[in-house]
C-alpha cells in the first residue's frame, strides 16, 4: 500500500504560507497527507506568530531548522518529502530549494509562483520584471523535477485592500486606465486550497506526474469598474471612479521594465499596465485538481469589508 504524501513547505511568514496549512489541516485535505507536516525555516517564533494553527494544533507539525538561501539544512528537512511547497519570496536566489528538492528525489515541487502567468509568451516585454521567477521555476524543472507553477492572477483581497493594486484608492475612489480590461483573481484562502489538492496527488511519481505543469486557478475577474461597484453595493457609499488613459500607465510601466522595480508601486504600475492591456485574464484548468467551487470576487469583498 502506498504510503500518504509528506510535505515540507519552505517559507511560512508570506501571505500564502497559513492559508496553504489551514487547508492542509482541514478536510478533505487532512485525512489524505501524513503528518506532521514539515516547516522549513530559520525562525520557528516568527512562523508560529504568522500561523495561528502550528499553537492551536503542535502535534501536526514539526519544525525543522534550515536556511534556503545557504541550503544549510534543507537536506534533513526533505528527505523522504513527496511534496515540497515553495512560498518563499523574491529576495534570494531559490537555487539551493531546487537543488534539495532535487537531490531529495521529491515527487512534486510546486514553485513560488501565484501571481499572474509569468511566461515570456503571456508576459511580452514586461517579462523583464518577472524574470526571477521565470528562471528559478525553469532552473527546478532543468534539474529534473516535476514543477507546478501555480498562477492565480492578483489575490482578490488586495483588489479591496491594497490601494493601487487592483484599482482601488480608497473606500470611496477607484482609479482605472482606459480600456478597463478585466484581469483575473483568486482568493488567498482557494489558493491555499489548491496546493493542498496538489499535494495530495504526490504520493508516487506516477500521480504527481499527471499533473499539469502550469495550473491556472481562478476565483473570477475584475476590472477598476466593477472593484468600485462592489465596493459600493457592500459599503452603501458611492465610490468615485477616475478613468486615465492607457499610455499613461504604459508609458510608466515601460519605464519601470528599463530601470528595475525600486518598490511596490513600480511593481503594482507594470501590473496595471497588464490589465489595461488585457495580459492577466485567462482560462483556469484546474478542474483536474480541485472540484470544489472557488470564492467569487464579491463572497470575499463580503469578508473584507464586514
């Protein structure tokens, strides 16, 4: 009998990290991994205030001590993993997880995608600015891993949180470029939930080999308009919506590709660019992997702003 998948997950105190082991410890998830599940990271006191779960439920995880930037440790903490799950972010290079994860022999490497689709073909030339997860995901899959790039297009939260990041300005602004195209989104919660789908289906390279190397996972799609509609319908407060041309926001992203991001709103001004141009909708192929429905757009500005 084959045994239930082992996850070690790298890099717990991001967005995604308690939503991944939330879902991991929740049915129809929970009963289908072994536990304790395995937490890689340097610091066991800033992952345990970033996960409420690893106090509540301690019997379910062990922590093990590791640096991903050095490697140091990682060999212990994977060896024997059928899933490592990658949630580390971009401040330095993810060769030495890919290198454990490949010297370990681990069924399923999902890598720290989970944003929009970073492919040079999807991208154009804005891939500049996603060029260190284009080639850390390509690096892991050059030495023989199976790699799952997970793209959920922007987290529906900052759609209604994060001011610049998806239209938002304020509670009562919105501000978009013209054509205001839709882009697509997913909520923190379902992206959690599908790497723990992904996660069940690592128990033998057979199954984790059926997976699709890019799953594309969708709650819904968005626009600057319809932010701000939402946003008014839940708060009962008109939102004001300013339009801008889209070479203004293209001009600035251009700017950005030829200097380097120097800071979120760099980053979020290449995302707008995106979206005004139609580069972050697509199609979601994740029936495969997770049946269940995803949270609309308006079900999670519901949790927002209740």
């Amino acid at each position: 009998m084959t045994a239930a998948p082992t996850v070690a997950i790298v890099g717990l105190t991001g967005f995604l990290a308690k939503h991944v082991i939330n879902a991991l410890i929740s049915e129809p998830y929970k009963s289908q991994i072994s536990t304790p599940i395995r937490l890689v990271t340097r610091d066991e006191t800033k992952a345990k205030a970033a996960i409420p779960a690893i106090e509540a439920s301690p019997d379910l995880f062990k922590f093990y001590k590791a640096d991903a930037a050095t490697g140091e440790g990682l060999a212990e903490a994977f060896e024997g993993a059928t899933a490592i799950v990658n949630l580390a972010g971009t401040g330095f290079s993810h060769d030495k997880i890919s290198d454990a994860a490949a010297k370990a022999k681990t069924n399923l490497y999902v890598a720290s995608e989970f944003g929009v689709p970073t492919t040079e073909k999807a991208l154009g030339k804005y891939a500049p600015v996603f060029d260190f997860k284009i080639k850390a995901t390509q690096q892991a899959r050059d030495k023989g891993l199976k790699t799952v790039a997970v793209y959920n297009g922007l987290f529906t939260e900052f759609a209604f949180r994060v001011p610049g990041a998806g239209g938002l300005q304020s509670t009562t602004e919105a501000q978009t470029y013209v054509p205001d195209k839709e882009y697509a989104t997913t909520s923190l919660v379902d992206i959690g939930r599908s790497v723990a789908a992904l996660v069940t289906k690592s128990a033998t390279p057979e199954e984790a080999g059926k997976l699709p190397d890019e799953l594309f996972i969708k709650g819904g799609s968005l626009s600057g308009k319809t932010v701000a509609d939402i946003i008014s319908k839940l708060t009962g407060k008109e939102v004001a919506l300013t339009e801008k041309p889209q070479n203004e926001i293209v001009d600035r992203a251009t700017q950005v590709v030829e200097n380097g991001v120097k800071g979120r709103d760099d980053f979020f001004a290449v995302l707008q660019a995106l979206f005004t141009q139609g580069l972050a909708d697509y199609e979601a192929n994740a029936e495969a992997v997770i049946a269940d429905a995803f949270e609309t757009p308006e079900e999670v500005a519901k949790r927002v702003f209740k």
